[in-house]
C-alpha cells in the first residue's frame, strides 16, 4: 500500500521550515523510527533548499512541488521545480554529482571526500557541495533526476531503510 502527500511552496527560504515540520509529521505517523524520520526530512529538506537555490521561477510558474510516497519501508521524495537554460551548467553538475556518488562502493566515502574539500574553500562560499553526499550518505537513499522537455526538473530520492 502506497501512502503519499503532496505540498507546493513558493521559493522562498522561510516557506522551507513550514514544509520540512509537516514532512516530518507526515513521516512519524507512518510508522517510521525517529532516526529515520530525522534522516529523511533532512533528505527532504536538501532537495527543497536546492530547489530554491538553482530554480528558475516566473509569475506564472513559481513553486516547488514536494512529493512524499511511503511503499512498504520505502520512502521516495520527488521535489520538482521550472528551470531555464542560464542554469544548465547546474544540471550538468546536479548529474556529475549523482553519478559520482553512485561510484562508491559506500556512500560514506563519498562524504568524506566531499568534506576535505569543504575544508580548503573560503569560509564565504556557500556553496558546500556537501548537499547531495550528506543526502547518500545520512539519509541512505538513492538519488535520480529527469529533465522534462518543458523545462521542469524533477529531483528524487528514494531510501530503503
Ligand atoms: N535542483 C537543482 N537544480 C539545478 N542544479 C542543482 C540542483 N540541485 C543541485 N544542483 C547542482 O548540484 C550541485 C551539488 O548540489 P549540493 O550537493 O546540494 O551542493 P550545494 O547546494 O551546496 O551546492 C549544486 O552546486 C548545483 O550545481
Ligand atoms: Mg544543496
């Protein structure tokens, strides 16, 4: 039995906190374990700030859209968002990133590595890269995306605790 809920939310940073409570009000009544509601809505939380960090939002096309589905013990979070061609050096990087995580063995290596180079940035730069990695590795879940011709991007997670 599939279980799901759907949220939309203007791109803006305080909508983000509004969103990630009812994620995790919707994670812990079904059943999920604490550490696993915790891990997950910070999943949730990651691929909604990226949304609204790389989207690109018009009038008539400005939200992100959240969409949770628990299957059994598996949790999937799809978050969609409009996009444009000035951030389609973000797409590239979104895919390299991906598939550069899917080429460790353990996600945790994948982490660490990200974290040394964390460490030789400049202090300003907010642009940790350490987003999608904390997600592989913390929140155990496997990370896709797919580019629609129309230019929404949807961006998933799917873990199996
Ligand atoms: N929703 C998205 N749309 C476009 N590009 C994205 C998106 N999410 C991630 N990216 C790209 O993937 C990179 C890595 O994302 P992430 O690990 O979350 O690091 P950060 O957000 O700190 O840069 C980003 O810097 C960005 O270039
Ligand atoms: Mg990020």
């Amino acid at each position: 039995m599939t279980r799901s809920i759907k949220f939309t939310l203007k791109p803006r940073w305080n909508e983000i906190e509004k969103i990630r409570n009812r994620s995790r009000r919707f994670l812990a009544s079904h059943g999920l374990s604490d550490d696993n509601v915790q891990a997950f809505t910070m999943v949730i939380s990651e691929l909604i700030e990226n949304s609204v960090k790389y989207g690109k939002f018009e009038t008539s096309n400005n939200e992100v859209i959240v969409d949770i589905q628990i299957n059994g013990k598996t949790v999937t979070v799809e978050v969609i968002n409009p996009v444009d061609e000035t951030v389609y050096t973000h797409l590239k990087a979104l895919d390299k990133t991906i598939q550069w995580i899917r080429g460790f063995q353990d996600p945790f290596e994948a982490y660490v590595e990200r974290l040394k180079a964390v460490a030789k940035k400049p202090l300003d730069d907010d642009d940790s890269g350490l987003g999608l990695a904390r997600i592989a590795y913390e929140g155990q879940a496997i990370l896709d995306f797919f580019l629609s011709e129309d230019h929404i991007l949807n961006v998933s997670a799917v873990s199996n605790p």
